[in-house]
C-alpha cells in the first residue's frame, strides 16, 4: 500500500476483507483502535516479509488479531505482496 492502493493487486480483495477495517481502504490508519499507516514506509516491527508473516500469523499485543486460522499460505502471501510491492 505504500504506493497507493492497487485494485487489480491479487491481494486487494483479501486486505479490504480482512485489513480495511482497523487500517482503511486506503490503508491510513485507526489510532483510536491501534491500527497503524500501512500506506507509508514505516514499519513499527519491520517491513520485511517474514516479519509481516509472522505479525499476520501472530498477531500483535493483542490488538492486531492473529489470521493463521482465517488465511491459508496463499493469501497471507498475497497481502505481504501487497504490502510490501
């Protein structure tokens, strides 16, 4: 999202479904809910994929839910795709 939100991204569809909510549409933030910018280049745990993986996976602290059982592989691959493009 750092360049703008692409609609034909293959992961668009998987972060508006699971991501726009706490993030926004165009990924700007929520810091009433925690939520932090995903549509600028700083990262609070690293903008690297395996570290985006594991926050996907994961969660974070409690706020950021964790999605292992809500994504398989394949779309947890598309959001970092999208994330980190």
């Amino acid at each position: 999202l750092q360049n703008g939100v692409d609609e034909s991204h293959p992961g668009h569809p998987r972060y508006q479904q699971n991501c726009a909510a706490c993030h926004g549409a165009e990924g700007a933030g929520n810091p009433a809910l925690g939520a932090p910018r995903l549509n600028d280049d700083i990262w609070l745990y690293g903008g690297n994929q395996t570290t985006i993986e594991n926050t996907l996976r994961h969660g974070r602290f409690g706020v950021m839910p964790a999605f292992n059982d809500r994504l398989d592989d394949a779309q947890i691959k598309l959001l970092i795709a999208l994330l980190i493009r």
